[in-house]
C-alpha cells in the first residue's frame, strides 16, 4: 500500500461514504484492507503528512469533452458491455500539508485502457485499440472527510519512444479552486517497467513509495476479481492562507 503515513498511521475511510454515493463500493473494506484502513486519523501524527510528489500532466490529458462526468470509468451509458480489462477500485483522501481533509476537491483521472491505448488524436498507436466500453476520464468530489472513489480498470503500458515503454499508471489531477492543485501519476507496486521509467524516476528516490499503490482483494460483497487500490493524495499548502 501506500505509504505517506509515516510509523504505519492511515486516515479511516469507512464504507459509509462510498455506499450513498456508489453501491458497489460498499464493501470494499474488506478483509485485505481492514487492517490498512483501520488507523484513526488525528492525534500527533497530523503535522507530519508528507506531500505528494507532483508529476508531469502528459500529453493525453483529454481534449474533447464527454457527457458523463462521473466516477464510473468500467462503463459508458448507453452500452451493454463494461471496458475490458482487471477491475480496480481506487479509494483515499485528499489532505493538505497537516493532513487536514480537503473537502469540495474536484479529482479528476484520465489514463490509457487495458491496451495501452488512450482515447487523445496524439495517440495514434494503432496496434492497440481503443475500446469503446471504456470512458477513459473521470471525475470525483471530496466529501467532507476528504474522500474520493473511483472504479476503474488496470491500464496497460505503452510505447512512449523507441526504448521507453511507460509503466501502467494513472494520471490524477486534483483542484480546490483557488487554493490547493496537485498533477501526479500513481503506479502500481511490482511493474516491471517502473525502475527504468524517466517520469518515474525524476522522483527523489526517498519519494516515490509515496506514488506506488498495492493493489489488494477486495471484501466479499464487491466482484471477487476485482483489486482495490488505496492513494491518498496530500496537497501542497494553500494559495490562499
Ligand atoms: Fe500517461
């Protein structure tokens, strides 16, 4: 899991959140991540949040706009089918340098399909395909504990120049207007393109636990195949004071 809670302290996120706004989300505090998630947040611990490293936008940052702006990316309205590819719910919160919540952040996700393909007229691999069922960007709201959800599918690799292959990552962006904005990437623990990737590794080494998820089994109420990611996203201080 990740890791920006020093001596193993972790924000609850109990399921109470995910369940009025997302059924299928309701169990996702299962087994595997009960003990993760368990830690209260407060007490000593709070002033010592690490920030999240920023990472570059990219160039697939989504140009045209789409109808659903939800946090659903597995199915596009008016399709029977679901996207191709290994389930993932992604859950955590937003907090600012004290690892006070940050409530009313819009977080936003884009990224590749399971083929490495993203949904932009500058990516024009054609050997991997688009797949239609999939809304390659999405869109969350910060409850008033800070908390965010997506359900989404694992995004393959791809080509990004002749001995570059980017490991599987998702692109974050978070806003609060005015006061706080964050651009990262988040990467999977064990990919074996990550040691070798430039974007990856502009991160000071000390950092870049902080941007690693593990993904876990979810708890018996959601899809059985299905992983669950937790990443906490800690904002840079405050524009505004
Ligand atoms: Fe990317």
């Amino acid at each position: 899991m990740s890791n920006h809670h020093p001596q193993g302290r972790s924000p609850t996120l109990n399921a109470t959140h995910l369940v009025s706004r997302r059924q299928v989300l309701s169990a996702l505090i299962g087994a595997a991540g009960a003990l993760a998630y368990s830690a209260a947040l407060g007490g000593t611990n709070r002033d010592l949040c690490l920030l999240t490293p920023p990472q570059t936008e990219g160039p697939y940052y989504p140009v045209q706009d789409q109808p659903e702006k939800d946090h659903d990316l597995t199915r596009v309205k008016g399709r029977p089918d679901r996207a191709t590819g290994q389930i993932l719910y992604i859950l955590g919160q937003v907090l600012d340098e004290h690892c006070r919540p940050v409530e009313g952040a819009l977080v936003e996700i884009w990224q590749a399909a399971a083929s490495g393909r993203y949904n932009h007229p500058d990516d024009r691999d054609s050997r991997a395909p688009l797949d239609p069922n999939f809304q390659y960007w999405g869109f969350d709201t910060t409850d008033k504990e800070g908390r965010y959800s997506f359900k989404t599918v694992l995004p393959g690799p791809y080509q990004a120049g002749l001995f570059w292959t980017r490991p599987s990552h998702i692109h974050f962006k978070v806003h609060r207007r005015g006061y706080h904005e964050l651009t990262t990437q988040m990467y999977f623990a064990g990919d074996p393109y990550l040691e070798k990737d430039r974007i990856f590794r502009a991160i000071p080494t000390a950092e870049r636990q902080r941007v690693i998820v593990q993904p876990e089994p979810p708890g018996r109420e959601v899809e059985p195949g299905s992983r669950v990611c937790r990443f906490d996203l800690i904002l840079p201080p405050s524009l505004h004071p």
